[in-house]
C-alpha cells in the first residue's frame, strides 16, 4: 500500500510538472515581448541631429567648483560624421576665444543595442587623452548622460545634457557635482549657430 501511495504522489507531482511548465514558459515568453515592445526603444538615431557641419558657440566656466562666475567665450565649427548606420558617430570641433585661447576637441558616441543606452567619449589636442564616458540615454528628447570622475584631487560627477535637440539650435551642457547630484554646477555651455 505504501509503494502504491508512493507511486500515486510520484505520478501526481509529474503531472503538476507537466502542466505548471508551459504556462510559466508562456508567461514568461508574454513579459518578455511586452517589455520589448512597451519599454525599450531603438536610440541608435538620437544623436543624428548632430550630423553634418555647424558654427558652434562655447561658453566654459574658468575655475569650475571654485565658486569662480567668470566665463570665456569661444566660435567655430563641429563636425560630426556618422559610422555603423548611426549606431556611432565622431565629432570634431575647434573653437578660438577672442582672449586667445584655443580648443580642438574630440567627441566619440557610440550606441549599445542591447541596453539602448549611448557611451560619450571626450578628448582634446592638448592632453590626447580619452576621458572615461559618459553614459545614458534620451528619454523624451532630453539626454542625460553621466560618469564620476577626479578634478583637483576630488571625486566627483559629471553630466552631460542635451535638449531641444529637434530645433535648429541643439543645446548641450556639462556640469559638475562635488555632493553626489544633489546640487550640479553647469560648467561648459554649447549651442548651434545659424
């Protein structure tokens, strides 16, 4: 009787099995395509109002986090070129300041399908070095990208946003934050020229 009720369970918790394993299949298939379809989104077009080539105007804090309210000035041009079908890019600029001061710059986004994210890679002529990226996305039309970085022997974060990017004059700006995000200090301001 014992090998009987033995058996009985065995062939009731078989069925259980059984049955219980294509409907959590099927759920499982039904959430993932609903968040596929509901949630992410191909982003790999955000940045192409940045193709072509632009008069750019640059404004950039002297001292940043220093409490310093001096700015420097500067013109010139950005060109940005687009790789893999848009799912990259580089930007090149170069901007001059009437007080003399002189900025050639390297931007490289590049565009991550599977986390519909973008990684922002900066350099400059004078250091050669790339800094670490930036990373984020559009949400709305309005990018907000963000790494931690050292200036002045502190950690800090760095943001980057873009908005009115469907207009003719895109705006972008970088700030600083020295206390986690609670307060951000815009440093770097770029927009579009005619």
């Amino acid at each position: 009787m014992k090998s009987w009720q033995r058996f009985l369970t065995c062939c009731l918790l078989s069925a259980f099995i059984f049955v219980s394993h294509p409907a959590r299949l099927l759920a499982q298939t039904s959430s993932d395509g609903a968040q596929k379809s509901g949630v992410e989104r191909d982003g790999q077009h955000d940045f192409d109002f940045e193709i072509g080539s632009w008069k750019i105007h640059l404004k950039r804090l002297q001292h940043p986090l220093t409490g310093s309210t001096s700015w420097v000035e500067f013109d010139g041009t950005s060109i940005t070129r687009k790789i893999w079908d848009g799912r990259a890019q580089i930007e090149q600029f170069e901007t001059d300041s009437p007080a003399g001061g002189h900025i050639e710059g390297l931007t490289m986004r590049l565009y991550n399908p599977q986390s519909h994210q973008w990684r922002l890679y900066w350099a400059n002529s004078r250091t050669g070095i790339l800094d670490p990226p930036q990373i984020g996305e559009f949400k709305d039309g309005r990018g907000e990208f963000y790494a931690q970085d050292t200036i002045n022997g502190k950690v800090i974060l760095i943001r980057f946003l873009w908005t009115n990017t469907t207009t003719s004059t895109p705006h972008f700006e970088q700030s600083f934050s020295e206390d986690g995000g609670k307060t951000w200090e815009v440093n770097w301001i770029r927009t579009r020229r005619g």
